[in-house]
C-alpha cells in the first residue's frame, strides 16, 4: 500500500539532495516547491534494492531554493487554516531555509549550489492551484544522512515503529556495531513478517519476540530454509513442538547455529557425560544454552569437578541432570562453594551430591546461614542425628522462613548477627 | 521539567550507610547499589508518551488517481521519545565511597549519592574498630589467612601484660597526636582546644590511635576495641602483630569490623538484603532529620531545604 502510493506520487520539482525515500506510511502537509525544471519521479523501490548506502542522499540535478516544513509547524497551519479532507484552497505558506543547501554531502552538488539571481518569479503562495498539482507535491522529510541513534528514524521507519511496538529494545540494538543500518534497511513486510510468522508457527509467543529479536538480531536476517530446516534437525532428535518453542524463546540465537554444530553439542553432552539420550534432551531443554555457547568452559568444569572435587563420574552425572546450570558456572565461585561446604561446614560428598543446589547458590548467603546456625548451636548437617537441617533447606528457603522454621528466630536477629561478621 | 523518575533521584541524594560483608572488595558494594538504585529510578511510572497529529492517508477507490486520495488527522504517539528507543532516562549515577575498607575487612562503609558526595570529603572524624587477634603464630600479611612465618608459645600472656602494653600503645599515640595537631603545647589556645578535645592532627598524618582497650581476652584469641584517625586496615593488622611482638609471642588478626564511622554506627548500617532504592531513600531521610547541627551536613542539610521548597 505504501510503496503504490509513493510510486504514484510525482514531484514537480528538484529535490534537494538530502531526501531520503523510505516507505512511508504518512506523509506530512505539502510544501510548495519552486521551479519549472520538469517532473523528476520518485522510485520509492530503487530505495530498498540500493543495500549500499541507505544513508547517502540522492542527488537530483541542480537544486533549488526547496522549502521544508516541519511536523510542528504543520500543526500550527492545520489548527489556523482550518484543514479538513477537502485539499483544495489551502493556504500555502513558504519557510526558507538556506541552509537546506549546504546540508547535503555529495561534493558534485556543492559546486552547484549558486545563487541563481535570474530565476523566474515564484508562485505566490497564495495561489490557487488543482487538486492534481497539490498532491504531486511532496515534502522531503528532514532526517538526516547518517546519526548514531536510530530514534531520528524511527517515527518515519515503518520497520523501526512495528519493532518499538513489538518490544524490541532498539537503544540496546544499537550499541552494537552495524546492527542499527541493518535493521534499517530491513523491509517489514518481506523481512520481518515472514519470520515472525514462522516463530509463531513453532510454538513461541507473541510477547516474546521482543525479546528474541532483542537478544538476537540476526534471527531477521537468517534465511527460512535454514530455519525451517534447523527446526526439522531438533524435531528429528525427538524434541517436541513445545519443547522446541520454549528453547527458541529462551536462547533466542538457537535457530542462527547450523545443524552440524547443534549435532556437535548434543554429540558432545551424550558422550562426555555418558549420559542416555532422553537424559540429554531432559538437560538441553531445560538450559538451552548450553547447545549456543563455547565447549571450552564446559570441559574445564567437568575437569575441576573430577579432579579438584574428586567426585566420581556417576556423582556428576546426578548433579548435571539436577542441575545442568554447573556446567556453565563459574570456575573460580564453584571451587569457592564446595571448599566452604567440604572443608568448613563438613559436609561429605555424598550429601553435597545429593542436593546439589548448593552449588548453584551465592556463596556469601550460605556463609551467612551457615555461621548463623552455628551461633545458635543448630548446625547440624548430618542426617543420621537429631535436629538435621537439610542443605536444600538452608539454601533455597527465603529468609524469612529460613529464620522462622530452621533457625528458630526473628528475622532482626538474623540482620543483627549479620552485622557481626 | 522534572520527570518522576528524576525527583526520585532527588529524594535520594545524600549520605548513608552500609554493612560490607568480609570477603567482598568495596567496590563490587559500590557497584550493586548503583545498580539497584538505577533500578528503582529507571522504574518509576514515567508521564506517556507525548502525541503529534499526522496526516494519514485514506485511499477511497484503487483506480490509481490522485485525485482520489483523501486525508485525516490521527494522534499519533510519538515514537522516537519512547524509553525503548531513548534508552532509559538515568544511565549511572554518581555513587561515592568514603573511608575504604579492604576485602579482608568487614563493617559500616560510607556511601554517598549524587549532591551527597560533597559531604564525604568533610567526613573528618574518629572511627571505631572490632579487632580479633589469635596469639601464636605470625604470617606475612597479618592475617589468619597468610602464609605462617613463625608460630610461638602464648601460655605466658596474662590479662595484665596485655593491659600494659596496650597503655603503653596509647601513651606513644597521645604524644604523635600532640605532636601533629601543629599548636604550640604552651598556649593558651592548646589549652582551650584540649579542654573541648578539638585538638586533633591536621589534614593527612600517620594513623593515630586515640583509644585502643582490650575487651575480650580468652587466650589465644583475645579482642580488642580501637578508636582511631587516618589509618588503613593493613596498619591495624600491623598493631596485633606488634602487640604480639611486644608480649614476646606472635599474634595475627582474624578478623578488622568497622562499628563506627564518624556519627554512622552500625545501627544505622544497611545489611545486603536493604540494598534497594526504597530502603536507601529511607535510611537517607533518617540520616537528614537526625543530624541536625553536625558541620558535616551543612552542604547536605542546605539541597535537603532547597528540595523541600
């Protein structure tokens, strides 16, 4: 609909070179333009085709005095004028702006750029002129060539406005190098529309494509046989439609790795943790992204969970199926953890593996916890003895229950003692 | 114009203060309650989004004629102003440490936000600390959690040697605290000073200890409560192990705990859980309306009456 109505605009006079043709979707009030120098016609298409410099302005030929109109300034007429559907009879008014000229940056139109003191007279703005004529005329819109922030496109970009209204965090996009020119150039209707159509297809919700398209730009830009046949690969690996819609909502750079490299990672998980093959889908599924990112740190923990923790091979199995997140830990705080609860709490391996949760706990809460039971003289771990506390109880309870249940006390007394340490 | 989000920010310019758990360097402590504060500035309810009327096509037949075109206003809102596209209205916000504390150590630490951080520069006043000390061994960095240069016997140590070296102590800082506070000892104006105890030493000086007392001696550990000026943690670690010296054993320092700094105490200290925008905000409040003649607010006590205008 956009694109029509642009082809079928004619403008009557030279554009000055900083227009920019983009789909619009409105058009602000016309503005006169002078000269008789021959209808030049606007391809609103050869726009989108030209992927080299979406930002460059066109050159038109010799420019004339053009006058621009601002939305303000059209509302102010509007409100005057007293505008209504009908377009014949309105008043025209000219803004000058001199310096329209010198904004453009192609050094051809520079050395054109001259006063030309025998130009024939303007029409007076009060002229009357055909319905014809007035809807040739078009305004050039005043965005600039090139900014470091897309919010000057954004009111006249289609594509920019449906992302805003879907969610899309553009100011975060684009910080990242080259992903703000790459939105824009995307086209909604042949771009964006398809995808999105077929990320509903697969089973993920409308509000998330905010967010995936936040994290993970690039997903408008994968081609949709890659895609589909993505999907079709995991599909195959008997992961169910569900399944498959909640790892792309949650690891939204999923669908953009190659088939080979998500066979890769599962390969890898099956054989390194000797684990059974519904096992691994259980774990994949639950923590997508451990098919998105490096191998390396995932080898380095397996490797500090052997040697330094001395855990045996089917006791990191148990803790990798309870909770795959220790795979993508962070060395340096999981050593930390175990070593507090091994060496300080003395807690064996066998009740560690058994609620391995702790590990995936703030070190700083179960310390705090910890040396708190042990002031009251409750800190009692083993289970073959009375009064056990559970470890999975002295992590994961928040701490008002945590002070009420296990400890026996208030939460201010927990604070107070807090500040003892 | 001020947007809601930027008069919370104003309600939360001022000083307050925080427990900093041991093990934690002061400016991962800095950097989380910059981060909760941005939260819950960049998360108050902003004013819509204001709307300009465009003129949006109506196509009436598909004959392809411009004379066909028809044209009606609509609000629109304007997009470009929306916090998706503008990024979110506070992108840091000066958050200001007073007196350090190293990893090692533990206790109240002095934060200041915005207009606050004025006031830290005037925060020059005496701090209280929580020393617990281990007689019997010695390492290289003062603390239990060194390597162990030499370990000796302690069974000699009474309460009374400790005592005594500890006087000792406090004779030497009395004198280097007379010594930089820069009178002239015969005036009458020292005499003046000393009787209101504003004789104190000028601008940057060695660590002075103006009161050090043993509170808790159970051998080998045994506690100690220190009043000083200017020092670091490291010299207070220094301090147990020269006391251990002096008592011809070793000692080292288990654990340094801030329970005061100026007029913050402990009481006043937030614990992690209080990191929060809403908790901040009050603890400031309450440190405005409490300090009411203190010369270290003047500054702060002045924006507090401009903002209440």
């Amino acid at each position: 609909m956009a694109s029509s109505f642009a082809q079928s605009l004619r403008c009557r006079s030279h554009l000055c070179s900083k227009t920019v043709t983009f789909t619009i979707q409105y058009f602000t009030q016309f503005r006169h333009c002078t000269t008789r120098r021959g209808p030049v016609a606007l391809n609103a298409a050869s726009f989108i085709n030209d992927n080299n410099t979406p930002y460059q302005p066109r050159e038109r030929g010799k420019q004339q005095k053009c006058y621009y109109s601002t939305v303000k300034h059209v509302e102010s007429e509007v409100k005057e004028s007293k505008y209504s559907k009908d377009l014949s009879g309105m008043d025209f008014v000219s803004v000058k702006s001199p310096l329209s000229q010198i904004r453009d940056v192609m050094p051809v139109t520079e050395n054109q750029i001259s006063l030309n003191l025998d130009v024939t007279p303007e029409l007076s703005a009060l002229e009357e002129i055909s319905d014809d004529e007035a809807i040739t005329i078009s305004v050039p819109s005043a965005i600039p060539p090139a900014s470091t922030s897309l919010k000057e496109y954004v009111d006249q970009s289609e594509t920019l406005s449906k992302l805003v209204q879907l969610g899309v965090n553009l100011w975060k996009l684009e910080q990242r190098p080259n992903v703000g020119s790459m939105l824009l150039r995307l086209d909604f209707e042949t771009d964006v529309v398809p995808r999105l159509l077929f990320l509903k297809d697969i089973g993920v919700e409308d509000s998330r494509f905010g967010y995936i398209i936040t994290h993970n730009p690039f997903i408008l830009t994968e081609s949709l046989e890659n895609l589909q046949s993505r999907v079709k690969y995991l599909k195959s690996k008997k992961f169910s439609s569900e399944t498959v819609a909640s790892m792309v909502s949650r690891a939204p750079y999923l669908l953009n790795f190659s088939v080979k490299r998500l066979d890769n990672r599962l390969g890898f998980y099956q054989q390194e943790l000797s684990l059974s093959v519904s096992n691994t889908r259980n774990i994949v599924a639950r923590l997508p992204r451990l098919l998105c990112g490096s191998l390396e740190p995932v080898k380095e923990n397996l490797k500090v969970c052997e040697i330094e923790f001395g855990l045996k091979k089917n006791e990191i199995q148990h803790i990798i199926i309870a909770v795959p997140k220790v795979l993508t830990a962070n060395k340096k705080k999981l050593t930390q953890i175990f070593n507090f609860l091994h060496n300080t709490m003395n807690i064996p391996h066998r009740l560690i593996v058994k609620f391995p949760q702790v590990l995936n706990s703030k070190y700083l809460r179960i310390r705090e916890r910890h040396l708190f039971l042990q002031y009251l003289g409750k800190a009692q771990y083993d289970p073959a003895q009375s009064n056990y506390i559970s470890l999975d109880r002295l992590v994961s309870l928040p701490d008002e229950t945590f002070c009420t249940e296990v400890a026996l006390a208030t939460l201010d007394d927990f604070y107070l003692f807090q500040k003892t340490l | 114009m001020a947007t809601p989000a930027i008069r919370t920010f104003r309600r939360l310019e001022g000083l307050f203060c925080v427990y900093k758990p041991p093990g934690v360097h002061w400016k991962l402590v800095r950097d989380s309650v910059e981060t909760s504060l941005l939260k819950g500035v960049n998360t108050t309810p902003s004013r819509p989004l204001p709307r300009e009327i465009r003129f949006l096509p109506l196509q009436g037949n598909e004959t392809g004629t411009a004379k066909e075109i028809t044209v009606s206003a609509a609000s629109v809102p304007v997009l470009s102003k929306h916090p998706l596209v503008t990024g979110p209205e506070f992108q840091n916000i000066k958050v200001g440490v007073g007196h350090h504390l190293d990893a090692f150590s533990s206790g109240v630490l002095v934060l200041g936000v915005g207009n606050g951080n004025k006031a830290l520069n005037n925060l020059h006043q005496t701090r209280d600390y929580t020393l617990e000390g281990e007689f019997g061994t010695a390492t290289d960095d003062f603390s239990h959690k060194g390597r162990v240069v030499e370990t000796t016997t302690y069974d000699h140590i009474t309460q009374e040697k400790l005592d005594k070296v500890l006087a000792m102590l406090q004779g030497a800082n009395q004198k280097a605290l007379l010594m930089y506070s820069r009178v002239d000892m015969r005036s009458q104006e020292a005499y003046e000073m000393a009787v209101q105890g504003l004789l104190g030493p000028e601008g940057k000086s060695l660590p002075i200890l103006t009161d050090i007392r043993c509170i808790h001696f159970q051998p080998p550990s045994f506690t100690l409560e220190v009043q000083c000026l200017n020092e670091t943690q490291k010299y207070l670690r220094k301090i147990v192990h020269e006391i251990g010296l002096e008592l011809r054993s070793t000692a080292v320092c288990k654990g340094v705990r801030r329970t005061r700094d100026g007029c913050f105490t402990l009481q006043d200290a937030l614990t992690r859980n209080h990191w929060t925008a809403t908790d901040i905000m009050g603890a400031i409040q309450q440190q405005t309306c409490s300090s009411g003649n203190t010369d270290v607010f003047v500054s702060r006590k002045q924006d507090f009456h401009q903002d209440t205008n």
